[in-house]
C-alpha cells in the first residue's frame, strides 16, 4: 500500500508540495483530520488536536502523522485555517480526492472526524 493511494500524488507541507510517499515516509500512523473554516465544531477541535500534535513532535516521535482534509469551498478559506495547523494537508487543488475520502471509503458523515491509519491502510480503532 502506498499513501497516494488514499491522498493522490501530493501533499502540502508547511515548506511547500511534496510528493505523498516522500512526506509520509516512515509514519507508521497517519491520521486523516475531515475538517472546514466554517465548522464551529471543527474550530473549537482543531487546536487542541494542533496542541497534542505538537506534544507528539515535541516528544521526537516521528512515526505519526495528521493529514488535513478540508471541506472549505474557496482556495482562501482552507489557506486561513491550514495555516494555524501543524499537520499536513491535502492540497486544495485535489479536493476531489476529499470527496472520494470522504464519501465513498471512510463515510465521513459529519466533521470534524478524525480517523488513523496503519502503515498498512487499515484503520485504527
């Protein structure tokens, strides 16, 4: 299994747009984080996710990774919310790909949702 599989062929970063398997190279945990700008619920989840993350990074744990999935409708929107997370995040370009997630392989109903992966693909419960 390779993480395209699920993301597409890039990620962004806060350093810019790599490519997926070269960002989550060596995660044995990636989380997917469904979320928009416009959530009320989302925005009061979304830092202290942010914070636990950070706690993980601060800890040099370096095999768990989130990727943000954004539901936000306009390019400005998501680049406002992405900006004040510490994960990575599913380019805006390929938010059909967020659909494809969303609907049809983790039947996200509502956001936020949060879901993680083994470096297998299968989820963690």
């Amino acid at each position: 299994m390779t993480w395209t599989t699920f993301f597409g062929p890039e990620l962004q970063t806060k350093d810019g747009v790599f490519p997926t398997d070269q960002v989550l190279e060596g995660k044995k945990y990636v989380g997917i984080y469904f979320s928009a700008h416009w959530c009320p619920p989302c925005r009061g989840f979304t830092p202290l996710l942010s914070e636990s993350y950070e706690q993980f990074i601060d800890d040099d744990i370096k095999d768990v990774a989130i990727v943000f999935v954004s539901s936000d409708k306009e390019d400005a929107s998501f680049n406002e919310y992405y900006n004040d997370m510490p994960f990575y995040a599913l380019p805006f370009k390929y938010r059909e790909q967020k659909d494809v997630l969303a609907k049809q392989v983790f039947e996200v109903k509502t956001i936020p949702t949060l879901v993680f992966l083994d470096a297998a693909g299968k989820t963690v419960t």
